[in-house]
C-alpha cells in the first residue's frame, strides 16, 4: 500500500510543471558545454562551502570563485532560467519530505538554514 502511494508520488512528481520546466530548461542550458561546466562547478563550489559552514570554516576563495560564477551565469538567461528551475524543483521536493516526516514526528531541524 505505501509503496504503491510512493510510486503514484513520483509519477505526480514527474508530470508536475516544476519538473518539466526543470528538465526543459536544464536541456537549453546543458546544449552549451561551457555553461554546463559552469553550472556543475557552481553547484560543487555550493557544496564545499556548505561542508565548510557545518565544519565552522569560512572558505573565502570558495565564496569568491562561487559569486563570481553565480554571477556569470546570472548574465547567462539559459543558464538563470535553469537555476531558477532547479530552484523551484528543490522547494518542493523540501515541502514534500517535510509533510512525510511531521507525519511520522521526524524532527528535521538540522535540516533547515
């Protein structure tokens, strides 16, 4: 029964507009090598800094190199349309996890920022 809701989930989650728009927009901006590249070196440069906030670590060339990327790509309208995306894709995916863990009183506080 639970497996059988969990895969009507994903397929709800595969059609809804956050995923199509995010597969949409993730093929424009992956057409271009560079911007890819740039894009996954932005999104490992996230995760090296986030690993040095919880180790209590300020990486400041990571923080440079991250805002100077972040800002290239902003410049980039297939590249911020794609972030914008992903973005909006990650916010309800949160919102998704976070109404399956209150209903089995999980406590996600050392998720949130």
């Amino acid at each position: 029964m639970i497996y059988d809701k969990a895969r009507e989930l994903s397929k709800m989650l595969a059609e809804s507009e956050e995923y199509k728009t995010y597969k949409q927009t993730q093929e424009k901006a992956f057409a271009n090598e560079t911007t890819k590249a740039l894009i996954k070196e932005y999104h490992q440069l996230q995760m090296q800094a986030q690993a040095a906030m919880v180790q209590g670590k300020k990486d400041d060339a990571c923080m440079e190199r991250l805002q100077k990327i972040g800002e290239v790509l902003q410049l980039n309208r297939d590249a911020s349309e794609y972030l914008l995306a992903e973005y909006r894709l990650n916010v309800m995916l949160g919102d998704v996890y976070k109404i399956l863990a209150e209903a089995i009183d999980i406590d996600l506080g050392m998720l949130e920022g």
